[in-house]
C-alpha cells in the first residue's frame, strides 16, 4: 500500500477540474481584452500605452464577471459538455452572442460616446478564438488532470447500480473499474460492471490498477474489517465519497429515494453556527422587492392590451387564483393570468397540467410558453408569500398525496416558494409524481446551496427560457 501511493499518478478531484477550466477561461478572458485593446488602439490611432491600458481595467474584471455568469447559465462547465467538442462550440457561440446582445443593451442605455462601439466585437472574436484554443488543446496540455478517475465502488444493491448509471449518464471524468461486494456475488457483472472480490481484495485492486477514488454506497454500514480496509485506502490516498453526495456533484439534485433516515440532515440548509451576521436572506429579499416593484408598474402598463386579448379569446375573468402551500405549510392565494377555460378541473378534480393541455386557451398557449401568466405572483412576492426564486408552490392536494409516496417532500416547504427554482431551469415541465420525485431532488439541491451567484445563476438561465419561449 505505501508503494501505490508514490507510484498513482496524480488527478485533480470534481470540483478542482471544474476549476481549473474556469481560471484558463478567465485568463483567456483577460488576454482576449488586452489584444481587444490593442486592436482599437490601431483602428482609432491610438498609442498603446501603459497609461492607456490602465484606465481600462475595470473592462477585465467586469467582462471576466459576465464571462463566468454566462458560462454558469450555460453548463459550460458540465464535464461532460467540456468533453465534447461539438458541444463546446455550440454553447461558446452562445455565451459569445449573449455577451454581445448585454453590451449592447448598456451601449444604448449608456450616454454618447461613453462606451467604445467596436470594441466588443474584436473581444467577442478574440475570446471566442483563445477559450476555444484552451478549451481544444487542454488535454495535451494537462493530461494528468483530465484522465478520468479510476473508481472502485464499496457495494452492489440498487445504489450502486444508480451511482453506475449517473456517472454514465452525466460525466466522462470516472472509469468504474469494478465493484466491491460478498464472496457469493465475486466474478458476476452487475449493472455491466464486474464484482471484482470483497473488501478484504481492497489493497490488492487498489495498488494493481491505481485507483484513486472508491465510492461508498453503505457509509453508514461500514463495519469491522471492512471499516479497516477503507480506511487502508485513505491513508494510502484514495478519495473516498458517499453515494449521496457525488450524485448531488455530478446531477445538481438530492437522491432522496437513496437516503435513510441518517442522511436526512444532509440537505438541511446549513445554519450559521459561528454567531455571525449573514447578509444573504437580507440580500435576497431586497432585491425581490425591487424586482416586484418594477415588474408589476411595467405590468400595470401592459395590462390593458392583454386583458383585451384575453377578452377577445375567451370571454371570462381575466385573472386565476389558486390556494397554493408556502412556507412551513401557510396557505397563501397565489395569483395568475388566465390561461384556460373556465372551470377547467370540473370533472378532474386537482391535477397536473400536461404539455400540449387542451384546457388551455390560444391566447394561453402563447401566455404559458413565455410565461407572461405568472407575471401576477410579483404580488405575491412583494406580499412576502414567496420569493423570486425558490421551489415552486404546490396546491395542498398535491403535497398531500406526494408527501406520502415521496421521502421528505415537505422539506421543499422549509422555504418561501419561489415564482422560478433550479427545478425549472434544470427539468421539464412536469406532469406526473414520477417528475415531482426528480423536480424535489432539485429543489433539495438549491435549499442545500442557496446563494447569490446560485440565484443569478438561475435568473439567467430563466431569462434565456422566456426569451426562447420554452413554457408549456
């Protein structure tokens, strides 16, 4: 064991990869304004000086600030979309196309001559042609680091098989070189994956094939001699990582169907233990009254010309409300536009809406795709009954029947609701209790990771939606 340590060679973890992508993207976003510079110094006959450059500064560090809030909306650092080359040249044309339509939304909102006119234009080239240089060439410059992990995985129940088919499913960065179970089960394949011996083999299949990671399915189970070969591992180098928690890595989502009741603290937000002010709840709300404030004046404006259009379409009261579950279970009235016909759950009773629902009106159909019908929960939101962002609210029938058939659903109530969540930018629409499940492992996600640049995270990912009109 104490060989294998000096001879593995040596991979960055998840996140460390993660991160070493972001800081050569920012330092290509760094040389990309500099040669930017440069170049509008030639076309407008400049001198490209010292004393030139650095009154320019601020453009590095707010460009390299748009670049990584883009880049986060975008999932380009999803690994497996860094391993694609396709796939990274389409979503580079769109944070490159994004960050020209922002500038020149502050170019028009800015006075004269305030702000260069071409200079964006030979960034967004310039950019564009270094990230996708890094992007390309990274592997040949860094292979130790983009090897994937060689995995072993501690178990062989259903768990393992889910951790098995995520990994597939979401990342190119693990290699599952066997699995670690019972003597009865050594030499099957299960979920297309060899049992390769028990826990006593560990130090064996560690040192011979170079691991460097070992996933447990059964932490909390670990006993006795098992528990001593683990922890053999460690000490030789291995990461070690719970089930639960890569899968949170890897998908953005808590699998809740895999946690026993010890693991329920895990997507428990954290508390601030240390006494000290947190200025995030404060931040937060703030800006949701902002928001509600000038969203539901520009409303007021428009108002009228929907309200004709809804008129014109289907004769009926132009808004809907509904009883809907906020925080800690408080019943609020959350408020709509129409967007189908009159008594439209008569002989259904509370159901999901589906895609492509009849029930729904013409001028509806349009409504739900942009979401312009919630656009009234801005009152609800200034009111304080939810939040801009957060898990969206649910009628009480519905946290009724799914609290029963879903581990810690009402979890998802320990928050106001939010009027978009990283549930709706991340799945579809959902229209069954199979899509509640995968919609909560979401929602459990932001509650464990709320924060500021989570938040613009989502707004921006929730801009692209409505512009892209991809409601229902």
């Amino acid at each position: 064991m104490g060989n294998s340590r000096r001879s593995r060679r040596p991979q960055l973890q998840f996140s460390e990869r993660k991160l070493l992508l972001a800081v050569g993207d920012i330092v290509a976003v760094f040389l990309a304004c500099l040669i930017a510079l440069f170049i509008w110094t030639l076309v407008a006959r400049y001198r490209f000086t010292l004393a030139f450059v650095l009154p320019q500064s601020p453009w590095f560090f707010a460009l390299a600030v748009l670049w990584f809030a883009l880049a986060s909306a975008n999932d380009f650092y999803d690994l497996r979309i860094a391993a694609n080359r396709n796939h990274t040249l389409q979503r580079l044309l769109i944070i490159t196309a994004q960050t020209w339509i922002v500038y020149m939304v502050v170019y028009f909102l800015s006075p004269p001559r305030e702000l260069p006119r071409l200079f964006i234009i030979y960034y967004g080239v310039v950019s564009f042609a270094l990230i996708t240089a890094w992007r390309f060439f990274r592997p040949f410059l860094l292979g130790w680091a983009s090897d994937p992990r060689r995995t072993l995985i501690l178990g062989t129940d259903w768990t393992a098989g889910t951790i098995i088919e995520a990994l597939r499913e979401h990342t190119p960065d693990y290699r599952v070189l066997g699995l670690i179970g019972q003597s009865e089960d050594v030499g099957k394949v299960l979920y297309g994956v060899p049992v390769l011996g028990t826990a006593a083999d560990l130090p064996n299949f560690i040192s011979r094939d170079q691991v460097s990671e070992l996933i447990l399915t059964e932490a909390n189970k670990l006993q006795g001699e098992t528990f001593q070969h683990v922890m053999e591992a460690y000490e030789a180098g291995v990461t070690l990582i719970t089930m639960p928690l890569l899968y949170e890595r890897i998908t953005g989502r808590v699998p809740v169907e895999h946690l026993s009741d010890d693991w329920g603290v895990i997507f428990l937000p954290i508390k601030n233990t240390q006494g000290l002010f947190d200025p995030y709840p404060l931040i937060k709300r703030g800006f949701d009254i902002l928001v509600a404030l000038v969203g539901l004046a520009i409303f007021a404006l428009l108002l009228p010309f929907i309200a004709l259009a809804l008129y014109l379409d289907l004769r009926g009261s132009i808004f809907f409300t509904q009883e809907r579950l906020g925080m800690h279970g408080s019943v609020f009235r959350l408020y709509k536009l129409r967007s189908m016909i009159p008594d439209a759950e008569a002989a259904t009773g509370a159901v999901f809406a589906q895609k492509g629902d009849p029930r729904v009106t013409r001028v509806g159909r349009f409504m739900r795709k942009s979401r312009l019908d919630e656009v009234p929960q801005l009152w609800n939101v200034l009111r304080g009954d939810m939040s801009l962002i957060g898990p969206r609210p649910e009628r009480p029938e519905h946290v009724e029947r799914l609290t029963e058939k879903i581990p810690f659903y009402r979890t998802r109530l320990m928050m106001r609701p939010g009027l978009t969540g990283w549930a709706q930018v991340r799945y579809p629409y959902g229209s069954n209790d199979e899509d509640a499940l995968v919609k909560l492992q979401y929602d459990l996600y932001y509650i464990r990771n709320q924060s500021v640049l989570l938040d613009v995270n989502i707004l921006l990912r929730t801009v692209y939606r409505v512009v892209t009109l991809s409601g229902v």
